[in-house]
C-alpha cells in the first residue's frame, strides 16, 4: 500500500539580540517600542530601565529653586537669593521665572538686572542706575577730568586784545564752540576737548567713566547742550558727586527744574553670552513705548552698557529686522550669536560692530514658547520647531523626531551632555512628557511626565530644574545625591508578524534576561491585534543570575509583546520560531 507523503511543517526561527529606542509610528521596525515608560539607553544592546536619578544634596534652608547655571559648581538662585558653591551671596526679588547667565566670573541674574562676580564678592550691584534730583544741580565748564579751564567770553565775535590762553565761546553756531587764543600764532582753535562738570550729593552713585547715561533736563543748562536731552552720551568721568559729559555751557550756574541722569538696560525678550558681549532681542514695545523689532549686544567686556555708540570696536550694537512675529529664542553657536523666530533664524557676523553682518535664513523656527529647547550637543544645535525638533549644523534645519509620531508638543526646554539630549514638552492634554535623544544611535526614549524648566551641567553632570518641585534633580545620581527608589518600566514591542504574507503562527518564544534581587518582570502578549493582553510569565529576581525563559504562546498570525518591569530587570534578547501553515489555518 503506497501512503501520501506529508510535507514537513516549515519553521523559521528570529532573534532580537540589539534593541531600537522608542517609535510609535505603524511602519516601525521590528526592534524598536511603540509605547515606553521609564527606560533608557543606558543597557544598551539590551533593553531596560533608566539610569537612577539623583536629588542634587541642597543646603537646609532652601525651599525651592527658581534657576540654575552650569559650571564646575551650580550656581542657582532659591527662595529670592543667589546661591554660588551653595552659600547665599546675594538678595534676589521673588519674581519668576529667573534666568541666569555666565560671562567670565560674573554672573548675571534677569530679570533682577542684577550681577555678582564669583572671583571677587565685593564686585557686585546692579546693572541699571539713575540719579533724578527736583534742583539744585550745579554746573561749570571743566577739562575730561572735572579740572578747572577757565571762564570764557561769551560772544559772537572774537573778544578783543585777548591773553594768551583766553578762551572764547563762539555763540553765533549751534552748538556753541569753545574756542582758546595762542598767542604765538595769533588764531583762535577749537577745543575739541570740551566738557561740562555736574555736582550733586549721590549724583554719580552707580556710574562709572564710559557708560552711556541717558540726560533729561540737560537742556536748561544751555542750549548748546539741546542735542543731548533724553539722549545717550558717554561720561568723561564720575564719582560719588560730580559727573562729567562732554559738551559746553555759557556758563556756570545750578539747575532750578527737575534733571535726571540714568543708565538703563533695553527690554528683551532672550539674553545670552557670546564673544564677551550680551546679546538681546525685542519685538513689541521698548521702555519708551515705541515699537521695535531689533537685536541688540552690549559693549565689550561691559554688560551694563548697551548705548555706546563712539565709533569704536568696543561699541555697543543694535540692528532692526524686517519679519514679522515675535523672537522665539536665541544661542550662542560657534562664535556666532543667532537669534530665532517660529519661521527665521538670523545670524550675526562679524568681530566688532564696524563689520557685523546680520544674515537671515527662512526655515523651521524655535516654536513659540520653546526659547529653553535651544542646546548644543556635540558641535549640532537642537531645538523644538512646531513641526518636531531639529537639529541645526550651519545648513538647513532637519527633523530628527519622526520616530515620536504625529502627537503635537508646546512648552519645551532641554539640556545636553554625554551624547544625550533630553527635552521635556507638554502634550495637547497638559501633561508633561520627558524624552531622551541618543545621538550616536539616533534613538528615542521615552522616560515619564518630569516637568523640567531649565537645564544646566554641574562638572560634567547633567541635572535640570523639577519645575513642580523646584528640586534640582541629576540625570544620573552622583556621590551625596539622594538616589530614587526602584521605579516601574515598560515596554510594548511592535507588532511581529506583520513583515512576512501567507499563513504562520507563532510556535515558540525564548527571553533571555537578568534579574537581580527584588527586580520583577512580567511579560504580557496580545494576540491578533484583539483583545486585551494576556499575562505569559511573571519573573522574579531573587539573586542576580541570566537565564533563558521558554513561553508557548496561543496559536495566532501575529501578536504584540509587553513587558513590565520594576527595578534592575533587563530584556537581552527575544527569540521567536515560527511555523508555516495550512491554507485554511
């Protein structure tokens, strides 16, 4: 008797021994998560939790900290003071947010418009100052220094048989110009040099020789000194009671109406460092009420002086642009200060004002909102766009978000160190999300809701700001940090099944893991796309140990893995062996 001959079940067998990052697109690949919670890169090729953060060690007396600035030590402003090597050493106002900013030992604190000087303590104040009196301001013609020159003739002509050394002042040209005979040439020459000295109590209590002061009442003093009222000029010379302006006066005398003399920092909507300048913009009304859309620096070396304009390098500067819209955040890259718009990014060029060249590109912008998303990893800049983050490389912004779907996010700020970029965004629901970039993979994680504000590097260490806390917390717990509790994670896989047509089901599944002790490990399946999941094992860690763990799943076409965990429980690789079938089944 001759017997059919069967044909042999055709079975395949596949293992995932490297593990993708977070992609909840459909067409994700087959090593990659769709959801994820509390994991990281961290266990690369394996897959698992997140390093263990740590609460930054903070002195006793702080309650909350309002901001924080990289350095080898965190400096942070808490509780209305200004925390430098977490000593209080300086008095803030309460007002949030705080941004903080290094420039050389200073630091500057915004918008207090205050700053202290980390190597020198006693060098600190405030950035702003003004001296307003109702009368009483005495005035008299002097050399740059307050020295006496003389009192001059006041004509419109020549005086007649003058000394040598006479001075005239020629009052038939606006302005006035004062004028000194020589007698060995017989000519009367300008003095190119002339200056007029103001004296009152506290008159120059905050000002120094080079600020630029802006001068109201300055007119009533002569009329050869109209140019300058409610304008900036640069002062000659001050102490506690005398200014000095460059300029000339008739003569001698004390103001009877209110005079006022201030040095004020422009209104701006994001501030940073670069080149030993601050840099600013503004788009809406400045502090006179007038409209402007411009970009700003302030003289070199100087943070207090943003109105110099004397011709020289160390100049200050200030540009208008033509777009439309609000600015939306600005950074320092590669030497070069840019500043950007939700669909522009502008670029300054140049070493000193003479030759700064503004160059404008139309692309993704910083999303409204988004101005602390800006960060630097590894010479690239990174930044939330409203179409995803970018990343900018001096070309063209590119996307490198896809992989977290088409889920709208507002609200972000980041950070960068170690390769990594961390970004928290709040979803359309208000709810936060923190998300891990691994530049070297171009991986995603996807960790929990942290609402972090700000971001900074203490010696290396990234930590950020807990916006809801206002703790000061480490990606990555160091020595004297308070280091979390074991925490849950999981992980749902992509679908498999999906890759291959024709009928199969899925015979054998093989995990390979390691526990250690008090971690746990539950492995769920979803069978067909239906259905609720459906517990397969429930692993537990009672001494650290590696082994392969066998599930036989229920016949199905394809199927979706989850995983769960609590505390040091990691996935090292997934084997699954599938088995053609029939064409009915």
């Amino acid at each position: 008797m001759v017997l059919p001959s069967l044909s042999r079940a055709r079975t395949k067998t596949e293992a995932v021994n490297v593990f993708g990052g977070y992609d909840c697109r459909r067409e994700a690949a087959g090593n990659t998560f769709r959801e994820m919670t509390n994991c990281g890169p961290e266990r690369f090729p394996a897959a698992g939790p997140r390093a263990r953060r740590g609460a930054r060690a903070m002195p006793k007396r702080v309650k909350r900290v309002q901001a924080i600035l990289s350095g080898e030590t965190l400096v942070y402003a808490a509780d209305g003071f200004l925390y430098v090597k977490d000593r209080p050493v300086m008095e803030l106002t309460a007002a949030e947010p705080k941004k903080l900013i290094a420039m050389g030992a200073y630091v500057i604190v915004l918008p207090d418009k205050l700053y202290y000087n980390t190597a020198d303590p006693a060098d600190a104040g405030s950035m702003e100052a003004a001296f307003e009196a109702a009368s009483g301001v005495r005035y008299r013609l002097c050399d740059a220094s307050g020295g006496e020159i003389g009192t001059p003739a006041v004509r419109d002509t020549p005086p007649p048989s003058p000394e040598n050394g006479a001075l005239w002042l020629d009052d038939s040209v606006t302005p006035n110009v004062l004028k000194r005979y020589s007698a060995e040439t017989g000519l009367w020459s300008a003095l190119a040099a002339a200056h007029v000295m103001l004296q009152a109590p506290g008159i120059g209590r905050g000002f120094r020789a080079g600020d630029a002061v802006r001068l109201t009442g300055i007119s009533q003093i002569d009329e050869s000194l109209s140019p300058l009222e409610g304008q900036y000029a640069a002062l000659s010379y001050a102490d506690e009671g005398m200014l000095v302006i460059p300029g000339t006066a008739a003569r001698a005398g004390t103001t009877a109406l209110p005079f006022s003399v201030e040095r004020r920092l422009p209104l701006m909507d994001f501030v940073f460092e670069c080149g030993n300048r601050l840099w600013g913009c503004r788009c809406g009304k400045d502090a006179d009420g007038r409209f402007v859309n411009e970009i700003y620096c302030s003289k070199l070396g100087d943070f207090k002086n943003w109105r110099c304009y004397e011709g020289i390098s160390t100049d200050s500067y200030a540009v208008s642009v033509g777009s439309e819209g609000a600015f939306t955040g600005g950074v320092a890259y590669r030497g070069a200060p840019c500043f950007f718009k939700e669909n522009a990014l502008y670029r300054v060029y140049g070493a000193y004002p003479a030759v700064f060249r503004l160059d404008s590109l139309q692309c993704r912008g910083v999303q409204a909102g988004s101005g602390g998303s800006l960060a630097i990893l590894n010479e690239v800049l990174y930044y939330k766009s409203r179409a995803g983050v970018c990343v900018y490389d001096g070309g063209s912004p590119r996307s490198v978000s896809a992989e977290l779907g088409g889920e709208t996010f507002t609200d972000a700020a980041a950070g960068a160190a170690d390769d990594r970029y961390y970004i928290s965004m709040k979803r359309a629901d208000g709810v936060y999300c923190l998300f891990l970039f691994d530049a070297e993979r171009g991986a995603w994680y996807r960790q929990d809701h942290t609402r972090a504000s700000q971001f900074a590097t203490e010696n290396g260490r990234l930590c950020w700001l807990n916006a809801d806390a206002g703790r000061i917390v480490r990606a990555c717990a160091a020595e004297g940090d308070e280091t979390e509790a074991p925490f849950d994670w999981s992980l749902t896989a992509a679908e498999t099944g999906t890759d291959t047509v024709g009928r199969k089901y899925v015979s054998r599944l093989t995990l390979r893991v390691t526990l250690t002790p008090g971690s746990r490990l539950r492995v769920y399946v979803r069978y067909d796309s239906a259905g609720d999941y459906v517990l397969l094992a429930d692993l537990r860690g009672s001494a650290e140990r590696t082994c392969s763990v066998p599930l036989r799943p229920r016949r199905c076409d394809r199927f979706c893995l989850r995983f769960e965990g609590f505390g040091d429980a990691v996935i090292h690789s997934v084997q699954r062996t599938t088995e053609g079938g029939s064409e009915l089944t």
